[in-house]
C-alpha cells in the first residue's frame, strides 16, 4: 500500500521556468491538501481539493494552480517560477469522514528555484 | 483567527515520559485538538487527536482540560526516535492549520 506519492522528489528550476508536482494517493480519499514549508517554520497550506473537480484557495496560493481531475491525483502548478518558491511541497489526503481528520502525508518536493 | 500556541523547544531524558504543552484557548466546542509530529525532513505524521475526553493510543496519550483551553500530548517512554518537531493543531472546517511547533529533543 503506497498511501501518498509525490512526484518528482527533488528539483531545480530557473527563475521563469514552469512545473509540474504530482501527487496520488491510492487510499480512495475525497480531500487532497498540497503544503509548502520553508526552513525552520511549519506547514502553509496552498491549495485544497474537496473532491474530483474542485478546488480551493488555501492560505498562500499566490503564484500556484492546481487540478483535481482524477479522484486519486493532485496536480500543483508553477506557470513561472520564483527563487521565493524554493521550499519543500507537502502533499496529504484524508478521508471525508467528519469524525477523523486524519490527514496522511507524502515525503514532500524538495524544490529549488535559482 | 484561533490559533494554538506551543513552546518552541523542550528537551527529555531517553526512557522519561515527555509532556508537551498546547494552549487552544478559542477553539471552538466541537473542534477536536490533533497532535502530529515531522521527524527530520519527513512528512508529518499523525500521532493522537480529541475532542472533550482524554484519549490514549499505542503513540501517545493527550490529556484535554475541562475547559477545553489547553492539552498536554504525553509520550510515556521516550527514545531517541521520537526526536521531532510536534504540531498541536486545531481542524477549521475541512482544513487543519499548522503552527510552528515544539522541537523535542531527546538526550541519551
């Protein structure tokens, strides 16, 4: 059982460059959350999905997109990056349960932005 | 917003039980308090979560206060793999909000 999978783990892109992050999850959970967490602080949410075809803004979604277009994935984008995007990505998931928020992580993107 | 706050650091003899403190002092009546813990550059893992009741699990026990203002997450013999930061956070609708943590650190 793979839980959460994020793709790819390392990267390092130029000032400008666009990219992909990949996360699946293969536990048939509805919620997907992508983080990012820079040096010393702790995880800022960036953009959630409650479902297949929906998405929300979390507290810092300045300079993503995502995309839910499969149940089991979460696209997160960077149509051009910036040396401020340099931090570690965290995906999670979790079950739509309302008793157990019990979010489960993937070993995170660690990205650099020169 | 509501927020939890949390030391920054604490430190625990291997083999002693580590308590660490959260202050959630506006969390709402039916928002329950989880704990999760990120080992080095790990993703976060989840440890215990309540609501009103003291809870207790094969990680780690948290002891919620009657008012509901603070908890305490105990892990009852400490190793050195449970060096780690620890999140006390609060649920807000269909997201959870992490804050900066306490850093444990186990000494031998």
């Amino acid at each position: 059982n793979a839980g959460v999978t994020q793709t790819p783990k390392f990267r390092v892109l130029k000032t400008g460059q666009s990219m992909t992050l990949l996360c699946a999850q293969d536990m048939n959970h509805e919620y997907m959350y992508w983080y990012r967490q820079d040096p010393g602080m702790g995880l800022r949410l960036i953009h959630y999905s409650v479902g297949e075809g929906t998405t929300a803004k979390g507290e810092v979604p300045d300079g993503y997109n995502v995309s839910r277009l499969k149940k089991q994935n979460f696209l997160l984008g960077l149509e051009s990056a910036a040396p401020s995007q340099t931090s570690v990505y965290f995906c999670a998931s979790r079950d739509s349960s309302a008793r157990k928020n019990i979010q489960y992580f993937g070993a995170g993107t660690r990205l650099s932005v020169l | 917003d509501a927020k939890t706050t949390q030391p920054t650091s604490m430190d625990c003899a291997e083999g002693r039980a580590a308590n660490l403190p959260c202050n959630h002092s506006t969390i709402s009546g039916n928002e329950y308090v989880y704990w999760y813990r990120q080992i080095h550059s790990q993703g976060p893992q989840y440890i215990i979560h309540g609501l009103k009741n003291n809870e207790t699990n094969e990680m780690a026990s948290l002891i919620i206060t009657e008012d509901r203002k603070s908890s305490t997450l105990i892990l009852p013999h400490a190793t050195l793999r449970d060096t780690a930061v620890y999140y006390c956070i609060e649920r807000r609708a269909s997201k959870i909000i992490f804050g900066s943590g306490t850093r444990l650190s186990i000494r031998p």
